[in-house]
C-alpha cells in the first residue's frame, strides 16, 4: 500500500516539472515558426499530453482489456472538461481571446459524434481508425498553415530561445510525461483495486483522471503564465486526439469491441453533455471568459458523472 502512494507522489512531482518544461518549449517552437499559441496548444502541447491515453489504450487492446482502452479515452475526455479545465478555471479564471476557437471545438465535437455513428454496430474496426488517423492529420495540416498566413503580417513576440533547445525539452517533456504518468497510474490503480472497484469503473475514472494529469500541469502552467490560448487549446485539442488520434491508431492495431452497448451510450450522453455546456460557458468566443462560477458549474457536472458510476 506505502509503495503504490510513493508511486502515486512521484508520477505527480515528475509531471509538474515536465509540464512546465513542456509549456516553455512550446511557447518557444510557436514563436520561432510564428504560429499562434492556439493552434500549439491544439496540437504540439495537446498531442504530447495525451501521449499516456495512447500508450494505455494501445496496450490495453493488444492485451484485450477493450473496457480500458475505450473507457480511458472516454473518460478522459470528459475529465479534460469537468476536473481538469474545471480546476484550472478554478484556480485562475480562462479569458477567451480568440474566436477562432469556435472552429476546433466543431471539429472536436463532430469527432465525438463520428465516434458514437462508429460504435454503434458494437465494434470500432481498423477503417473507422483510419478515418480517424485522416481527420487528424488533415486538421493537423490545416490548423497550422492558416496559422501561418495569419501571423505572417502580424508583428510577434520574438523567441528567446534557440528552436533546438526548446525541440528537446519538449522531448524531455515527452519521456518525463511517459514515465511519470505510469507511475501516478500504477500508484492509482493499486489502490483503487484495493478498494474493490470494477476495470471499467477504474479506467474512466482512476486511469482517466491519471492519464490527464499532464494536460492538468500544461493547462495550470499555462494560465499562470497568461496564456490563456495554449490553455483551452490543450483541452479541446487533447479531447480531438483522444478520439482521432488514440482510438485511431489503437483500432488500426486491435479493432475495439464495445462491451456494453448501454453504458457506452451512457458514457457519450455525458461526454455529449458536458461538452456542450463547455461551449456555452466560452461565450462571447472573442471577449469572454470561463469564470470560477462556471468552472464550479462543470465540476459540479463531473462530479454528479462519478457519482453515478459508483453509486447508480
């Protein structure tokens, strides 16, 4: 029991430091190729956050463990919303500076949708992630060339930083984030099983929670540091990688069964939910802000989610 808590405050310590080193180098990278913090936080920061769903949700299939390597991404996405953006807010009210924003959350909840359309038939096949794997890279691709055009008038803040020494802390980032997040899993999932919870209650919950702890630090560290476009960007383009990227590529590795039709449709309820009430607390999209009274509100929300997974 010591040693599963020893894993559990050594995978956090490690996170923080790694998201700051994360968060720095990408500032950097996005300054040097003048791209906007939007579109790093949506994909540079969003992707190497998620980093921990893609290598449990692989591993889980390839070990037939289908419940955790789905429920790990659903769980997370809703985490990323109601605990993680939710507690950041929270600590530090999120001003919403740019509009654009309106954009990737379409593309994000239409990923969720296409999501829900793919499962339906009660399997999730390699075709499904490949279509997946193409909506990625496409908004990818298309995400940072209008970044370009768009800043390419603009006068920008200068890096300070030689772009090969930000490129490695961001891979300093990316194998600290790695580790770390094996290990806060390792340490939560000990005890969670200890308690006698269930592998599906334990991924969207324990695993969820644990694998989003690197888009907690970057988003936190983010928000103090006032960029407040890397931080939401990190959530909805972290939730669009779970999705596209994740389940893309585990589906293309190990097509994914759905165990129970009905919990995962009560599972998308939620993520459908908790997503559109995120919209919601982000408007006006170009002078609003997400406040403590909606954080409260979202949390409230993710909170009444776990609730139900224990206790219903």
């Amino acid at each position: 029991m010591i040693t599963s808590y020893i894993y559990l405050a050594s995978g956090l310590a490690v996170l923080i430091i790694c998201g700051n080193l994360l968060v720095t180098g990408s500032v950097q990278i996005a300054r040097h190729f003048k791209i906007s913090t939007l579109v790093v936080g949506l994909t540079i920061v969003a992707y190497v956050t998620s980093a921990p769903e893609m290598f449990i949700s692989v591993r889980a299939a390839l070990n037939d463990a289908h419940d955790i390597a789905l429920g790990n991404v659903i769980g997370s996405n809703i985490a990323n919303i109601g605990f993680i953006l939710a507690l950041v807010a929270l600590i530090t009210p999120i001003p919403i500076r740019n509009k654009a924003i309106a954009f990737d959350y379409l593309v994000m909840f239409f990923a969720s949708c296409l999501l829900f359309i793919f499962a339906f038939n009660g399997v999730i096949g390699r075709l499904e992630g490949i279509i997946f794997v193409i909506i990625l890279v496409s908004y990818t691709v298309f995400s940072v060339v209008k970044s370009r055009k768009k800043l390419a008038a603009e006068k920008t803040e200068p890096a300070t930083m030689k772009p090969w020494l930000a490129a490695i802390m961001i891979f300093a980032a990316i194998f600290g984030l790695y580790f770390s997040s094996d290990w806060f899993v390792r340490g939560a999932r000990e005890i969670a099983l200890q308690w006698g919870v269930s592998e599906r209650v334990i991924a969207i919950t324990i695993v969820a929670v644990g694998t989003s702890m690197p888009e907690l630090m970057a988003s936190l560290i983010a928000a103090f540091r006032k960029e407040a476009d890397l931080s939401i960007g990190n959530i909805i383009g972290s939730n669009l990688f779970n999705i596209t990227g994740v389940l893309g590529v585990t589906a293309i590795v190990r097509p994914l069964n759905i165990g129970s039709q009905s919990l995962f449709i009560s599972d998308m309820i939620w993520l459908f939910g908790i997503t559109i009430v995120l919209i919601l607390t982000m408007i006006p999209l170009s002078k609003g802000i997400i406040n403590r009274l909606e954080a409260t509100l979202l949390l409230l929300i993710y909170s009444a989610y776990i609730f139900t997974l224990f206790f219903a």
